[in-house]
C-alpha cells in the first residue's frame, strides 16, 4: 500500500460524511466494533477507492461506480411500506426467512433468535450487544490478510447485517434464509456487514437472496466473514438479482480451519455493475473449498468475478468452476488465483473458468492464475471462452427443435453445471427456472413474489 | 418423395458434389455406396440442412417443396432424419428433454396435442424396446460418453421416436459388432412403412445382408456412378472398389 493519500470524488465524500456522522454511527454499536471502525476507517482514508490504475480493478471502473449522489443511512429509518405486504417468498422449504431492509433488520420479533440448541440466528448488531464475546472473538478477525479498501469501507460504515453462530456439534438442517432488500425512494448506498460462524463439527445451508424492489439506483457494498472452525461443513448460496441500476459489491473472506469444508455457490441473474470477491484461506489441514459461480449478463451490464485463494497448510483441496454467459454488450470478467504456501504440500487445486459468448459485442476477460511456493502438489487452472458450438446446434435442429429452443438447451447446459453445485433441491429447481426465464429474456421474477428484479 | 436433380454443392469454394440426380419413392431403400471422400456424409448433411455447406446449383424436392430454402428444424418436421456418421455428444442436455422437446415440436407442426409427461415416458419405453437400447442410456446426457455402438443405436432410437418419412442413415454400420449390427438392422426393418423411405449410406456389403435395399447407387467422386439392383452390393464386396475408380478417374 503507498502512503499517499488517494482521493477521489467519491472517496471524499464519504470521508465527509464518516467525519460528519460517526457519532450517530457509533451508537449503533459497542465500543469494540466502533474500535474496528475507526481502523477500518483510516485504512481506506489511506487507500482511497480503488482506482483503474489498481490491476485488479483494471476492467471495472470502481470510481465511477461510486459518482452517484447516495444517501448513507447511519441508523435505522422508519420504513414506510410493510414489508410482508410487498415482499414474500414462495419456494417450498424456503419460508422462514430474515429480511435485511436497507442494510436493517426491521421484524423485532424475528431480530435475533437463540434456539435451544444453542445456535443464534439474527442481527448483528443485536447479537454484538447480546453475546459481545462470541461476536468480537470473530468480528473482523479474519479478513486482515485479504481486507481491501471496500471491506475497509464496508466496516468503518457498516450497518447491520445476518448474524450466523452454529455451537459446537450442532446441526441445521432447515436453510438459515437472508432476503437482503433495497427498497429505495432516493439513490441509497448500503453497507451491511454479515457474520458466520461454525464451531467444531457444527453444519448448516445458508441462503441469501439479494432483490431490489423499486428501480431507484443503489450501491450496495456488502462484506460476509465467514469461519469455518474444525470438522464443520458450510453450504453458502447467493442469489444476486436487482435492476440495471445497481452497483453490487460484495467481498466474501472465508477463513477454513483442520478437515473443514465449504461450499459456495454464487449465482449473479442480474444487476448493473457486479464485482464480487471471495477470499478463501486455508489455514489447517485437509480442509476443502468449492467454489462456483454462474452470471448471466446482457444489455450493458457488468459483471465482474474474483476469486482468491490461498492454501497455508498441506494436504488441503480447493475447487473454482466459474462460468459466464454474455449476451449483447455486456461484460464478463473473470480474474482467480490460487497461491500456494511453501509448506502446503500436497495440495489439491483447479480452478476453471468458461464463458459463453452470445454476440460479438459482448466482451469478456478471463485471467486464471496459479502461484505456487511448494513442490509436491496438483495444481491447474483453466479458461475457455466460446460461442454456442455450432455441431451441437445443427444435431438439435435435425431433430426438428427451433434455432431458438436449441440455444435455449444448450446455455441451460452450459448453466447447469454450475447450477447442479446447489445440493438444496428446492432452491435449486427455483435457480433453474429463474435461469431459464432468464435465458428466455423473460422477467426472472421468483415464483410469485412481487419483487420486479431485474427491470 | 425425394428428387434429387444435378445437385452441385462446394464447400469454400472447392466442389464435392458435382451433380446427383436421385429418385426416391415412398416405400423403397436405397442404399449408397463408395469409397471414403466421395462425398456421401456431404450428401446426407446437405439433405438435412448442414448450412456449412454451399448449394451451387441444382434442386431438391421432397412431398413437393423446395427443400433446400426450408430450415434444418423446418425438414426435420416434415419428416426428414439423418442418422450421422459422427452422432455429437451434448454434456448438459439430458436424452429425455432432447426427445421430449423434438417430439413435441413436430406434434406442434403437425397441429397435434402436446404429449404429457406420462405419455411421453410411455412413448419412450416403447421405443426402447423396440431398439433393444440399454435403458439407462436414455437417463444421461446426448451421447455423452456413449461408446460407438451406444451412439449407433441412440440414433435408431431417436429415430424410432421420430418417425420420419425419410431416413437417411450415414454409415450406422460402421464400427458395430455383429449383435449390433443386427440390432440396428432389426430397428430400420421394423420402422419401415409402405409410405416411408430409407436412405443406407453404408461402406460395406455386410449391412446389406440385414437391410435389403431396392437400388444401389455408387457415389464416386461427387457423381453417382452406378445404380443398379441388389446384386451390386455383391460385385462391391467382391472386387472393392478400385475398379470403380479406374473406371471413373479423372
Ligand atoms: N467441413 C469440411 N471442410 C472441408 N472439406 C470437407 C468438409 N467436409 C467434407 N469435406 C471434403 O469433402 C469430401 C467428401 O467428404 P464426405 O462427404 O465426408 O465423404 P464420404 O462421406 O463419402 O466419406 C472430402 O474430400 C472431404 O475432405
Ligand atoms: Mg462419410
């Protein structure tokens, strides 16, 4: 990190408006996070935004993302609508949900829950009053190696977020479900801050569904630490679906210890701008990753993918599918890295990324890399970017199915390997029909939920 | 059914038919043979609507269009099918869905009900039996990881759900065992009827002994060569096909 001070319209601005209001900030939260905000805060006083210049942010101009005129919430607003009026979901098995409103928890009888088994499910800022020594043995504990200028960001504004403690040997079994909401009346900029945790030998899915539900633009800036502590098991499924006028950021840090194992499964439908980044690390032996992700972009929108990974153990797995579909002018990139210690011998890795290129508008970037420090290890990464394979059109058409329908087919192929990874049957056949109307260029709006995503 | 007259097709630029005259009725098999290169895959592809190849002059008429304006998926449902050389694998599609939306979308050209799901799978078992595939086949992906014979016979199957008035089956004997062989022979026998056709591109004499075809053309070149009665497949088997090329070098 240089020592000069990177500014930036958007970036001063918001140093403003932390200088303005961090007093209204810090009563949200106990002294120990206001701690983290004050560090997170000059750590991106120091980094600015990350500029065009970054090589990692090359294709996606993150300060112009920034430029709109965002009003920052930096305590819980009066809602003026009911929530279970406009919103609901629909999918079987998938119905008892938390609904994060604008980065805010709003159901106080839902707000945060202690099941006899000991778990705790709910608020983050509720639990960090509640059980300040589970919370602030976690918080921001995790992502110090990867933490970047927008999880700094992030923690120095954070606003509420899902809350996720899973005991020691415990078992979930129903989907632990966020419906993350942005109902905005004026351009809002949302910067919730989500934590799980899984002790030893514990295991849960975790469902989260980000929707927008007017066309109002927003930028929503999101961080979820995750840690997975021994022997526990992780499912992770996001769904990202809001209209074109949305900047969606959100960095994922999971922090993997001895014979633990996560699975993740990302699925973009829709959004304006999308630049998502996951960092794993694996810091104990014999844990295993499994990373995918799918985004299906078109007009102009752009989606952009990270995925970091690094294995500081041996004997450790870690597995990325990556694939996009990209139609009219819009925008795929795709950037992984797998960095592997000295001393993680024996380390499994693959990462591969394939992209389906729909027109010659469409653009997509594509950069797997593999750094290894160790000597006995398989590693490989892989990127492959085509169109529709013109073979398999003419045997589909042969047999009588229309041009259209055949592509349809072959794109829901090429969706379903990534879609396949979600191991809850229920959302998974939602994902596939949401992907299918969305392939079809219809509305790819849940069940009957009244939410109009992607318009 | 099918008239063929001085087809001439290229493929960037260079010549591979140069001018075939085919007549076929309902009812009749015919079975074209000849030396690898002729053009006999060219032949079959352009029947069905392969846009990779270029038509430069000539014409095709079958049950009275112009076959050559109408689109692959527009042939297909008409009645046109052809069992390729080299059938493609398809990871990710699986055989039901395949089938299901083909067959539907020829029962909507045809102005007919969509087949339930129950009626659907019904049909399939049927049809499987028919072509005595390995029932698991149909539970995976299009030909994804078939062996050669799986691939052979999953094109008779799709055919035997199709039902097509034309068959034109591109050297399904190829590279199949005796059982096989048979199998696929018994599937073509079977689906034959007094108002359909069938077209055996075939290399050897050995499938002729299980499909006894109505007339025999020699593809040689990008011409038909010879046609002529069963018999012909006998002469073929006998003395190759280096007389033939002697007889037509150019
Ligand atoms: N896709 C193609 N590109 C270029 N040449 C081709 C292509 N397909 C076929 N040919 C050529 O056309 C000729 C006829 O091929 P084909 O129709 O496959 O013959 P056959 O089926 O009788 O063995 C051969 O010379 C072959 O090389
Ligand atoms: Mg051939």
């Amino acid at each position: 990190m240089n020592n000069e001070t990177n500014t930036s319209p958007g970036k001063n601005v918001l140093v403003e408006d932390y200088n303005n209001n961090y007093k209204e900030i810090f009563k949200q939260t106990p002294d120990f996070i206001n701690n983290i905000r004050q560090t997170s805060f000059k750590e991106f006083d120091l980094s600015g935004l990350p500029s065009k210049k970054d090589e990692n942010y090359k294709y996606t101009n993150i300060e112009a993302a920034f430029l709109g005129a965002y009003k920052r919430q930096f305590s819980k607003q009066k809602l003026t609508i009911d929530v279970n009026e406009v919103f609901k979901c629909d999918v079987p098995e998938l119905d008892n949900y938390l609904v994060l409103v604008n980065g805010w928890f709003y159901e106080k009888e839902k707000l945060l829950t202690k099941y006899n088994n000991g778990a705790i499910i709910g608020s983050l800022i509720e639990a960090s009053k509640q059980y300040p020594e589970i919370v602030k043995k976690y918080y921001g504990k995790n992502l110090t190696k990867q933490k970047n200028s927008l999880s700094s960001l992030n923690m120095a504004f954070a606003q509420d977020g899902l809350f996720v403690y899973l005991p020691k040997n415990i078992i979930i079994n129903e989907p632990i479900q966020l419906i993350n909401l942005i109902v905005a009346t004026e351009e809002l900029m949302v910067q919730p801050y989500n934590l799980i945790i899984a002790e030893e030998n514990s295991s849960a899915n975790i469902v989260i569904c980000d929707h927008s539900l007017n066309p109002q633009s927003f930028l929503l800036n999101s961080t979820f630490e995750v840690i997975a502590n021994k022997n526990s098991k992780l499912e992770i499924y996001r769904q990202q679906n809001a209209h074109d006028h949305s900047v969606q950021i959100t960095n994922t840090f999971i922090s993997q210890k001895e014979n633990s194992f996560v699975n993740s499964v990302n699925i973009t439908l829709n959004g304006g701008t999308v630049r998502n980044n996951l960092y794993v690390e694996l810091n104990e032996p014999h844990a295993i990753n499994k990373s995918y992700a799918l985004w299906l972009a078109d007009k102009n929108q752009h989606f952009d993918n990270n995925v970091h990974v690094h294995h500081l153990s041996p004997e450790c797995e870690s597995f990325q599918l990556y694939k996009g579909i990209v139609d009219n002018s819009s925008t795929g990139i795709f950037s992984g890295k797998i960095l592997v210690d000295k001393k993680a011998q024996k380390t499994l890795a693959f990462q591969s990324n394939k992209n389906l290129l729909l027109t010659n508008d469409a653009k997509v970037r594509s950069k797997p890399q593999l750094e290894i420090y160790a000597d006995d290890v398989k590693c490989s990464h892989g990127s492959a970017t085509g169109q529709l394979d013109e073979d398999a059109m003419f045997y589909l058409r042969s047999r009588g199915i229309s041009k259209k329908e055949s592509c349809q087919l072959l794109m829901q192929a090429f969706a379903d390997e990534v879609i396949n990874k979600i191991l809850l049957e229920p959302l998974r056949n939602e994902i596939n029909n949401l992907v299918e109307k969305r392939l079809r260029g219809e509305l790819s709006r849940c069940n009957r939920c009244k939410v109009n995503c992607g318009q | 059914m099918l008239s063929i007259k001085k087809l001439k097709v290229s493929i960037n630029g260079k010549p591979i038919l140069k001018g075939i005259n085919l007549e076929v009725k309902a009812g009749e098999v015919h079975a074209i043979m000849g030396p690898n290169g002729s053009g006999k895959s060219t032949l079959a592809a352009v029947l069905a609507g392969r846009e990779l190849f270029e038509v430069t002059s000539g014409e095709v008429i079958f049950e009275g269009k112009n076959l050559l304006e109408l689109l692959p998926e527009d042939r297909a449902r008409m009645g046109i099918f052809l069992g390729f050389q080299y059938p493609i694998e398809i990871p990710g599609v699986s055989m039901v869905n395949f089938m299901k939306t083909a067959v539907n979308e020829k029962r909507k050209y045809q102005n007919l009900p969509l087949l339930s799901s129950s009626d659907f799978l019904k049909l399939m078992r049927e049809k499987k039996e028919l072509v005595e595939i390995d029932s698991q086949l149909t539970n995976r992906s299009v030909n994804e990881g078939f062996s050669g014979g799986e691939k052979k016979k999953n094109e008779i199957f799709q055919m035997a759900m199709l039902e097509p008035k034309l068959a034109i089956l591109d050297e399904t004997d190829s590279g199949l065992d005796i059982d096989a062989l048979r199998i696929v022979a018994n599937g073509v026998n079977k689906l034959k009827r007094p108002d359909s056709a069938t077209i055996v591109i075939t290399h050897y004499q050995r499938l002729l002994d299980y499909i006894i075809p109505d007339i025999i053309h020699v593809l040689y070149n990008g011409q038909i060569v010879k046609t002529a009665g069963k018999e012909l497949a006998f002469e073929l088997e006998e003395k190759g096909y280096d007389w033939i090329k002697k007889e037509f070098a150019e």
